[in-house]
C-alpha cells in the first residue's frame, strides 16, 4: 500500500523567504477545478477580482462583492493544497478605515481558508496595513496600474512614466513594506522602476507588466489560457488557445445533435435483460 503524504501548503512566511532566492510563480483562479489544474505548479494562487471582468462579463473591477470573493476564495481553497492562497479585497469594502478594513478582512480569512488578502494602495493605505498585519491578517500589497482607481487614473495606464508618477510610486513601494505587507504586486510600471524597487524593497515583488527582475510574476489565467478575448494586455503572454478549443467542440456537438450521430448505444442505458 503506498500512502500519499499530503505536502503542507506554502505559507506567506515561505514566500517572504523566497526574495532573492528563487523567482514566484504565481497565477489566478476563481473556482475549483482551476485551482486543481494548476496547483501543482505555482507557489501563489490570487483570488483576483479581476474575476468581474473575466468571469462576470462586468466592465471594471468595480462591482466585485465581498460576498463573490468569499465564494470564489472558498472555492479555490477547496481545489487545492499546495499553493499559497491569497484572495482580493474588492473596492469598497477597505478603503474607509482600518476598523472596516479589518471586519471585510476577517470575514474573507474565517470564510476561505484563505493564508492572506491583497489590497490595492499604497502611502494611503499604509496605516491600514499596519492595522491588519498587526492583528493576523497577512496583507499583498498591490501599486502601480491599480484597476480599483480605473475612474481616478483616467483609465487602465501604464505608470511610472512621469517624473512625479515614479518618485510617488516608489515611496508607495516604502510605505507598504514598512506597513508589514509580506509582498507587492506591481502592476504595469515601466521595466526600470519596477526594478529599482525589486533591488530596494525588503519584501518580494511579484509583476505583472513591470520587470523580469521582480522576485515573482503574476498573470491571469484565462489570459494565458485564450479563454478572455474582450481584451488582451501587452503583458499577457498565451500559452494555450482554449477558447477557440471550446468554441471548436462546442460546433461538432452541435453537428451530431442535429444529424442525430449523438447519443449512441455507448452513452445510452438499456434495460437488464
Ligand atoms: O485581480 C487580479 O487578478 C489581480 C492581478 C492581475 C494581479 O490583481
């Protein structure tokens, strides 16, 4: 008999360890059986609310509930035992005040499983982060593009282009690391800065659209996967083309439907004899 020993789940505190060791990998999912797929091969699974976009159809991430990410966090919790599981603040639901901040956080923790909770801003929600590191709560990080701010930014920009935007963004970098966050995302930031801070930042920092020398990188699933077409950004790289293998199987099924080449005998129950 050979027995399966189960591997303990990655922790924040072995991410932490990682910077200047050995890159992140790090992916989305949103449900269980993503989250079983790609386990195996990441050290982070983030609960994004990008789900809104890519699952809800929605136009930002602006609509996001707490009550969707405590669905969707639980699911992947469920889905896997390797990765470490972090799970998105959605807007609104932070933002106020550490106090508010620490009840939505709490909820996500106790509800999920989850090991911690991303949240977008930095200099502004410093204090916040403090707050919430202080009494349990693991916090990512996340500056740069943050989706949160779509309607402030004037849309989804590439920072860090002007000279205020990069001195603002690395004193953002400082400030959430001095907060006690375990890590930041950087989110489309020209290459050099998003290098500079990975050199200077005593935490880890994972990209999407920055810099290969960030400690880790970050991309959205179905982005790699050909399963989001409204939009494809720069950064996305495609390593597979599923959708179009969808829309392929879902056009033969439709094929035998009509010419009546499914169900055959072997999919269908006949009575004992
Ligand atoms: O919501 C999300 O998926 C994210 C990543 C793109 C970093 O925040």
């Amino acid at each position: 008999m050979s027995i399966k020993i189960k591997e303990r789940r990655i922790s924040v505190k072995d991410i932490e360890t990682r910077k200047g060791v050995e890159p992140i990998v790090c992916l989305t999912a949103y449900s269980a059986p993503m989250a079983e797929f790609i386990d195996d091969n990441v050290d982070i699974i983030l609960v994004g609310d990008s789900l809104g976009m890519v699952l809800y159809g929605m136009p930002s991430t602006l609509g996001v509930t707490l009550d969707m990410m405590i669905a969707h966090g639980a699911a992947v919790v469920r889905g896997s035992d390797k990765a470490c599981i972090i799970v998105d603040m959605p807007f609104g639901t932070y933002q106020e005040s550490p106090q508010a901040a620490y009840r939505s956080c709490a909820r996500v923790m106790a509800e999920t499983g989850c090991s911690g909770v991303k949240l977008e801003g930095g200099v502004e929600m410093a204090e916040t982060i403090s707050f919430l590191t202080k009494r349990g709560i693991p916090v990512m990080g996340h500056i740069g593009l943050k989706p949160q701010s779509v309607h402030t930014a004037g849309g989804f920009k590439v920072q860090g282009r002007k000279p205020d935007e990069i001195e603002s963004i690395k004193k953002d970098a400082v400030a959430v690391a001095e907060a006690g966050a375990f890590s930041i995302v950087i989110e489309s930031t020209i290459e050099q800065l998003s290098s500079e801070i990975t050199k200077e930042s005593p935490i880890p920092t994972i990209g999407i659209g920055a810099s290969v020398d960030c400690d880790g990188q970050v991309l959205v699933t179905e982005d790699i996967l050909g399963l989001f077409s409204d939009f494809t950004p720069r950064f996305a790289k495609r390593y597979a083309e599923l959708g179009t293998q969808i829309s392929d199987a879902a056009e033969k099924f439709a094929s035998d439907v009509k010419s009546r080449r499914f169900p055959t005998d072997e999919h269908c129950f006949k009575a004992k004899k």
